[in-house]
C-alpha cells in the first residue's frame, strides 16, 4: 500500500469537498469508519437512483446509437494496428 494519497481523489477533495481533507485528520479512527458507511451508502442510493433514471437511460441508449459506428471504426483500426504490430514483431523487426 502507497504511504501517499491518491492524486486523483485529492484533486476531487480539492475540488469538491472543502476542507474534508483538513478535518477529517482529527477525527476518531470511528467516526472515519462512520464517514465510509455514509459515503458508501451515498453511492448506493445514487447508482440506484441512476439505474432507475429513464430519461438517463434514453440518453445512453441514443449516445450508443450515434457513437457505435464510431467506436466500431476506431475498435476496427486499433485491431489493424496491433495485428501489423504483431506481424513486424513474428518477423524480427524492432517496433520499438
């Protein structure tokens, strides 16, 4: 386990979060345990609240609509690539 805080959820703290950083270094090792379940629970409700959320799964279903034949291309000319990556490797030569 790193001695360091991850960057990215500092820069969100940073962000988002005021000064939870700063006060929660003096809490009790319970009430940080207490923080978790709340924060975790948070995230339940939410992610149920976004799954039962029509208009959101309209929307996502439309964006899938709109960007497949994008992301199909894209998935199409990444497998040439690595297949001719692949091929230069099997023959000796250097691709690095």
């Amino acid at each position: 386990m790193s001695d360091e805080f991850s960057h990215k959820w500092e820069k969100v703290l940073n962000k988002l979060g005021g000064d939870f950083m700063d006060s929660s270094q003096s809490k009790s090792n319970e009430d940080l345990q207490k923080q978790i379940l709340r924060s975790q629970t948070v995230i339940a409700d939410l992610e149920k609240d976004m799954d039962n959320d029509a208009k959101l799964a309209q929307v996502k279903e439309e964006l899938k609509k709109i960007s497949g034949a994008y992301r199909d291309e894209i998935n199409l000319e990444r497998a040439k690539s690595y297949f001719c990556l692949w091929l230069l490797r099997s023959r000796g030569q250097d691709t690095g």
